[in-house]
C-alpha cells in the first residue's frame, strides 16, 4: 500500500478509534524499569513484594555492567522471585590515589541492560542516602582483609565491607549473589556474614570470561588494544598453574614458578602478587589442599586488573 493512501486512510479514522489504538500500543508495551533512589522507597517496593510471598534476590554492583554482572542477575532470577540490582559507585572502598572520579557511570545504558535482563527494582542512591553522617560507622572483617589486596589497598576492605552490610540493611535480600572473579571480596563477605549472624545467603557466581580467556571487568574498557592482549597473559599463567596442579598436586612450588615465568615474557605487566593459596582461608599454601585458588593482581600498563583460578587437586596422604 502506497504510504500517502495509509496515511489518508489514518486521517479518516476517527478521534475515539485513535484514541483506542494508542491505548491498544500502550497497553502491550513493557512496563518500564522500576527505579528508586530513597531508602523509604527501596523498602516500600521490598514490603510489597514480600507481601506477595516473593523470595528476594540481590546483585550489588558499582554499574558499568557487563555479561558477568548480568550472569549474576540471570543466577538470581533462577534463585528468587524479586531481582533487586544496586547501582552505586562506593567511595569509601577507593583510595586518594584511585580512580573513583574516573570510574566509569554509564547509567543509562546499565539500566537498558537491567531492563533486558528482567530485573524488578534498581537501587541507584544519592552517596548522601549511603552516607549521612560524616564521621560514619564502618565494618571491619579481619579475616583475610590484610592480605593480597588488603595489603596493597589497605582501606579498601573496610569500605567494601561497610557498604555491602548497609547495602543488605537496606534492600534485605534473602540471598546476594557475587562473582568468583573478585575471589577475596567474596570470600570476605562470607566471612562478615557469619560473624554478624546477617540472615542472608551467598551465592558466588563462576567468573565470564571474554572467548579469549580474559575475565570481564568494568577496568576492561580502560585497556588500549595492545594492552588488552596483554592482558591475556594474566588468565593464561592461571590455567598453567592449574593443569600443572591438577597433573601433580604436590608441584605448587613449580606451578607458581610456571606463573611467573609466563608472565615475565610481558615488560608491560607490573605485578603486585602471584599465589597459590588455600581457597578457604587465603593463606599461601606450599603443599596442596583440597581446595586451592591462584590469584594474580598486576598492572597492565596503567590498568589494574585481577583474576583468579580454582584449583581441586587430589591431594596424596
């Protein structure tokens, strides 16, 4: 049909039939992403939907979402009937020298890919709504907060911790769920859930990887090109250290070694830490246990990247 003969016949229909039609469109368009900024209304759309006998999930995030974060939220649409997702980058966990005026805010496009994902509720506070006082209250986890990125971040867990427990206060999910890629945040949140009887499970998700091996991340987009081949460096030294345990468990001296050596073929990557190191407890391990984690924090030219790799290795008595 000829566009001037449809737009004729459509200045024939008349008022209320048009009025009808739009109404039609409306109707079975998707309802928008439910938004809030305020505590008084994150916990109003909570009570509902706990009245309606729905199992609330969690997925905190700092945005500039990508696969991994919404693999988290497609675990939690598995788990629970309620998906909240916070948005809210956390000043208390960067350092003076760190990047937190640079760190990236698409928010936009983070809530299209919320929408896309078919998450209930985003929770986007004003830092004042995180933060009213200004001497704050913390929460500190001394349970592996001092090692590997404790040692080279020294504030850094205290403001995670912190800010994840008001998180929980706020939204009380029945479980949170984070990625395996930042393997001693997890482990930390564990470890500050059960010494605070806090009534939420934690779900830790497998880290997503790029299909070259490079394990997603926010820093990612920080990366030139040439650096973002470097940086496949980090995930290859991992899974020789994994093979290398899993063909002998007794070889972690070696496996390490086979780390470092792979990773000392790139001048562009300066290293913080390379371990082996016992998955429950992060404590470097010289003879293998039953479960084990590699970890590797460098920079890769001026970006810092981290990532990690389980380990199960039969262990020989």
């Amino acid at each position: 049909m000829p566009l001037g003969f449809a737009s004729a016949r459509w200045n024939n229909v008349s008022s209320h039939r048009r009025s009808q039609w739009h109404t039609f469109i409306d109707q079975t368009e998707v309802s928008p992403l439910k938004t809030v900024q305020t505590i008084e209304e994150l916990r109003a759309e909570i009570r509902s939907a706990r009245s309606a006998g729905k199992k609330i999930g969690c997925v905190p995030t700092m945005g500039a979402l990508h696969d991994g974060h919404i693999s988290l939220v497609e675990s939690a649409r598995q788990e629970t009937d309620f998906v909240v997702v916070t948005i809210f980058v956390n000043p208390t966990q960067f350092a003076p020298h760190e990047d937190l005026s640079k760190y990236p805010r698409p928010l936009e496009d983070d809530l299209r890919k919320c929408a896309d994902a078919g998450v209930d509720l985003v929770f986007n506070p004003h830092a004042d709504t995180v933060y009213p006082a200004k001497d704050a209250a913390y929460v500190e986890v001394p349970a592996c907060s001092t090692m590997l990125e404790g040692a080279h971040r020294p504030s850094h867990f205290r403001g995670v911790a912190t800010i994840v427990l008001k998180l929980f206060n706020m939204v009380m999910p029945d479980i949170a769920f984070f990625g395996q890629k930042d393997y001693q945040q997890q482990l930390l949140i564990r470890h500050m859930v059960d010494d605070l009887n806090v009534p939420v499970e934690i779900r830790t998700c497998p880290t997503v990887r790029e299909s070259d091996g490079l394990a997603m991340s926010s820093r990612n987009m920080y990366l030139s090109d040439a650096d973002r081949q470097t940086a496949l460096a980090l995930s290859q030294a991992l899974k020789l250290a994994h093979d290398a345990c899993c063909a002998d468990g007794k070889a972690l001296v070696e496996a390490r070694q086979a780390m470092l050596d792979h990773l000392a073929r790139f001048p562009d990557i300066k290293l913080d830490y390379v371990v082996i190191a016992d998955a429950n407890t992060l404590s470097e391990v010289e003879h293998a246990v039953p479960e084990m984690v590699a970890l590797i924090a460098a920079r890769v030219g001026t970006t810092r990247l981290i990532d990690n790799m389980l380990i199960s290795a039969a262990v020989q008595t």
